[in-house]
C-alpha cells in the first residue's frame, strides 16, 4: 500500500502555492498526500483522532507548517498525535521552540552565545531592577511564548522598568523573562536548515525608529551572503533544539564582538512571491529538502 502525508500549511503569502509544489513532488514518489489537515476542525474519541474524516493515527506521517494559526486546542492533538506517528518537526522540539526561556536555556547549556537571560518568579519583581544596573541599564522584557515582535518591551532605564511593573503585576504571568539588550545594528541573519543542511541566508532589518528586526514590526528583508560562522552557529542551535526544518535568528553583538542567537523558529516562512521577484530564491531548495526529509521518514 502506497504511504500517506497529512499537511496542514500556511496558506497566506504564497504558502498554498508551496503547498501545491510539495504535494506535486511527493506525490511524484508515489506518496499520497491529504492536504489542510487543520487539527481545529478535529475531535478524538475510541483511540483515534479524526480530522476531515481521515483518521491521524493511519496516516505514515503529519507534516504541521501552519505558524499563525496554531492553538492551544491544535498544539494538544499534535502532541497526542505525535506519540504515535512520526510528524514534522517532531512535536518535543517544536514545543520546546516556541518557548523562548526553555530554548536560550537549553542553547546555553550546550555553549552556544545567546543574549544573558533570566527567568523570575512573579514575586520577585525588585530583582528586576538589580539586574537592570548589572546589565548596564538596558534590558529586554519578553512574554516566553510571542512571536513577531509582540509584546517585548525595551528597559532602558528604572523609570521605565517602574512603569512597566505596576503593568505586569495586572497580568496572570507566574513569571517575568528578561534578556539583556544587545548592542547591534538593528539587522540580522534568517539562515534555513532543513535536515541538518543548510538552505538558505538572508537577513531583515528594523523599519526607522524601530529596535525589532520582524517584518510585522515594519522590518524588511536584506540579501546576506552567509558565512561559516554565522551557518554553523546556525547547524548547532537546529541540531540542540531537535528541530529538523528551522530558521534561526542571528545578530552580531557590537560590544562583545561576536555573533549571538536569538531565536530558533519552528516555522520559518518560505519566501513570498515578492520576494521571490526580489530575487530570495531559496524555496526550490527548500523545498526539495523537505520533500526529501518526508520521504526518509515514512
Ligand atoms: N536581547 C535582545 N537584544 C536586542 N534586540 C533584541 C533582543 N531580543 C530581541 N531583539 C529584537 O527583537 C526582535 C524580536 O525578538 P524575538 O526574540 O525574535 O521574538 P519574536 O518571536 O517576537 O520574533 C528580534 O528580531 C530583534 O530584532
Ligand atoms: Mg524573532
């Protein structure tokens, strides 16, 4: 009997005409794929979780590529999913990546630069403020679960950590994330890993006046030719994390001189048409790779 692929893609910004591509090539290795598998629209009942009809446990593999629309309820059955078919990224790194603490900590503790963190309890909020003067006075507040530049607040100073407190003791949090702001030129690198190889490098910079490199935050994107460095700092964070498609987030520390990571994304967006006209021409490459990936593993 021929395999099965469940996908649920992002179909915004070119996302359903990569959908189509990938579907084409796997479908070339004669593996059928049922696309728009949305776990939103699924229910679970006698051992099986059923989605669209198709039941999830009898597929040979799910491939998940859907970042903003992700829920609570959707993350619940990938897990679930996940204990007993192979899925794409694998569920434990994809969780662990949507967290920003657990992610710089786990980089941390296997050597890779990342910005100076630390994690509070709620309670502890005057700790904030000494290590406000230890880090020089600036610091970055961050929610551990956002995405494209939302919520992070810049500290640059105890009035402003004092206007923000009185906010966040309002909030539910149980705890408070800071990182130490790094001293860089409002631009980084994008570098795609699928499989353990490198795709693809590119890089965004902040729009006038702000700090953030996100397109949703006014960024846009620059060419940037990669360098070895920057591509295996970029290997290791994917290979920690367990992720096997990511696109990692880098910038250059001014001050101590050397390249940090900022983040490791789960889901890192194809290029769009624009910027494929613009020249970002990663997506054949990408694309094969996953289609490659998906084949090795089910
Ligand atoms: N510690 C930091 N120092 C300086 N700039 C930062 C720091 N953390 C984040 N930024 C800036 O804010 C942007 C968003 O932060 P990030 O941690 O990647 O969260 P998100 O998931 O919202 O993209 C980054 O792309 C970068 O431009
Ligand atoms: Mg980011």
């Amino acid at each position: 009997m021929s395999k099965r692929v469940g996908t649920w893609l992002y179909q915004n910004g070119g996302g359903d005409v990569i959908e189509k591509r990938i579907t084409a090539k796997l479908e070339e290795r004669e593996i059928r794929v049922l696309n728009g598998l949305n776990l939103r629209n699924a229910f679970a009942k006698k051992g099986r979780i059923v989605c669209n009809g198709h039941i999830m446990e009898e597929l040979d593999l799910f491939f998940s590529y859907n970042a903003g629309q992700q829920t609570q309820y959707q993350m619940y059955l990938y897990e679930a999913i996940s204990r007993v078919i192979p899925t794409i990224n694998n569920y434990q790194a994809f969780a662990l990546t949507e967290d920003k603490f657990k992610t710089n900590h786990i980089l941390r503790q296997n050597g890779i630069v990342t910005p100076d963190y630390k994690l509070y309890h709620r309670d502890d909020v005057t700790e904030l403020k000494k290590i406000l003067n230890l880090w020089g006075g600036k610091m970055v507040y961050k929610p551990t679960d956002g995405w494209g530049g939302v919520g992070l607040v810049k500290i640059e100073n105890e009035q402003a950590l004092e206007m923000i407190i009185p906010f966040l003791n309002q909030t539910d949090i149980r705890y408070f994330y800071v990182e130490r702001l790094i001293d860089y030129d409002n631009s980084d690198w994008r570098i795609d890993i699928v499989n353990g190889k490198f795709i693809a490098s590119y890089g965004r910079k902040a729009g006038n006046g702000d700090w953030r490199t996100n397109i949703s935050s006014g960024g846009s994107i620059i060419f940037r030719e990669p360098n070895d460095e920057v591509v295996n700092l970029a290997l290791k964070a994917t290979q920690v994390t367990g992720l096997e498609i990511a696109g990692v987030d880098i910038i250059y520390d001014r001050e101590k001189e050397e390249y940090v990571v900022l983040e490791v994304n789960g889901i890192p967006a194809f290029a769009t048409p624009e910027q494929e006209k613009m020249g970002l021409n990663f997506n054949d490459k990408k694309i094969d790779a996953i289609v490659e990936l998906i084949s090795e593993k089910v």
